[in-house]
C-alpha cells in the first residue's frame, strides 16, 4: 500500500487561520509552521493536535504520525478521522494487526465515510480475510459510485474468491469511471486483462494490457503481460518484439527473459531459448 494511495483526505475537529488553503495547495512546510505555532499558543489544541498528525503523515513520517495521532485521540477517541490516521500509519509501519483494529473502530464512528471501508479493505485483503474485505469493498462502492480503486479492488476481491464473471464486471466498472477521470489509472485495464489471460481469452486481454499502457507506457509488468497476451493470441513476432524492446531497457528484468525463453520455443529458435532461460535464471540469483 504506497504512501500516496493511502493519504488520508482532510477532516477532523476543525481548521486553523490559512491552513485549508495551505493543505489544498500541498504546501506541507509552511502548514506545518502553522499547525506548530497553534501548538506553541496551545498545546492540546484539539485541532492543532489533529493537523498535526496528519501532516506527519502526508510527508511520510509515521511513526511521529501514530504518536500524534494517539495523542489526539486521547483528547478526542469518538474521532473517527483520527482513527483512520493511526490505523493507516500503523499500516505503513508494517503493523497491519492493530491497523486493522483502528479501522474497524474509524468505519463504527464514521459509518459515512468511503475512505475508511476502502483502506479496512485493503488491509483485510492483504491478511488474506478476502470474505471481510469484500464486504469493506462492497461498502466502500456503496457510498462512493464513482471510486475507480473501489470497483478495482472489488473485482481483485471476488477474483481471489473465483467469483470472475463478478470480477470481470467490478473491473469493467472501475473503466468506465476511469475514463471520465482527468486522472487515469491503469490498474484496472492490467487486472481485466490478466484475468482475460487466464480464462484464455487472450485477444481480448491485449486490448485491455495495451490500454493500460498507454496511461502508463513505462510499466514492466503491463508489458510483460501484453507481450503473453499477443504470444496467446498467436501474434508471436509481435509478442516477441514487446519483450526485446523491454529488455533492451531493462536488461535484467526476469520475466521478460522467462517469457521471451518461451516465445522462442515456439517459434523453434532452441539456442536463443536456451540463452534466455539461462539469462532468466541469473537474473533470480540474490
């Protein structure tokens, strides 16, 4: 779970003078200055004391976080905004255990709120609690309709459960949101597009890997994936072509030898193959 995906949004027991406009426009220094001066003026001001903790959070500084956060909570422990960050920064910090109790705690206090189901989701799939996580994720998509990640992590969801004609319609919902977004994300049309793999429907699933690339163009991993889409799909030299330009960038990505290894096996290129997987196996050497 990156940083970037799990900030939480604005919230709390109320503002200081210029912080909103501080936080909007990201200016995490000068917000800040501002939250530890109200702190120097009052030092259990119940804002003050929220900002803070979510500020350390925003600049990646959790275990400062936590301990803000739970400083707050002393003060205020009906929050549920500061549930959420102490549970996310306990996350971060690799303590998905008791993130996962701050979250069930944050979803009780703040039953409206999208973020909380989404994040307790993700944790409770990471532990491999797929059962709750769906539910979390059947929420979270309850109270936000238009939630590209929901949907996303929706159809992952019902995947690990081998639910895949659900997965196959939370992904092409999760498209059909993103498309209306300024910002896109590629996850969805990748995860659409493995899945299609699998079920051996590789013309279809190139389709889907090739527009996740063009949100991402760079990504290896959505390479990889189209180049298996088009080897299925029969389209080889094309297929084989994907995997050379991703290898000549990225000389020891193990995937792409493995895959290209077996591309070349097919198309009876034994010597090439051979060198291929002996370059794979290298490759995976510590």
């Amino acid at each position: 779970m990156a940083a970037a995906d799990t900030a939480p949004p604005s919230g709390g027991p109320g503002t200081l003078p210029g912080l909103a406009e501080l936080i909007r426009q990201r200016d995490w220094v000068r917000a800040g200055e501002t939250v530890d001066r109200a702190l120097e003026q009052s030092p259990d001001s119940l804002p003050a004391l929220y900002w803070k903790s979510f500020l350390l959070f925003q600049t990646g500084r959790y275990r400062e976080s936590a301990v803000a956060a739970s400083r707050y909570l002393e003060r205020n422990p009906s929050s549920g905004e500061g549930r959420k960050i102490l549970g996310l920064a306990y996350f971060m910090l690799g303590q998905a255990a008791p993130a996962e109790v701050e979250l069930q705690k944050a979803s009780q206090l703040a039953a409206s709120d999208a973020d909380i189901r989404y994040y307790l989701g993700r944790i409770q799939f990471e532990r491999q609690n797929l059962p709750a996580a769906l539910e979390s994720f059947r929420t979270a998509v309850a109270l936000d309709a238009q939630s590209v990640k929901g949907f996303n992590q929706l159809g992952q969801t019902y995947e690990g459960l081998a639910r895949f004609d659900e997965a196959r319609a939370a992904y092409e919902k999760a498209i059909e949101i993103d498309r209306r977004q300024a910002k896109r994300s590629e996850w969805p049309y990748f995860n659409l597009g493995v899945l299609l793999i699998k079920e051996g429907r590789a013309g279809d699933a190139a389709g889907w890997l090739r527009e996740a690339l063009t949100v991402k163009p760079s990504w290896p991993e959505a390479r990889v994936q189209f180049a298996v889409a088009l080897g299925s799909a029969n389209q080889l030299g094309d297929a084989r072509l994907v995997l050379e330009e991703l290898l000549r960038a990225e000389p020891n990505n193990a995937q792409a030898h493995y895959q290209l290894a077996r591309l070349l096996v097919k198309l009876q290129l034994p010597e090439e193959a051979r060198r291929h997987f002996r370059l794979f196996a290298e490759s995976k050497q510590p």
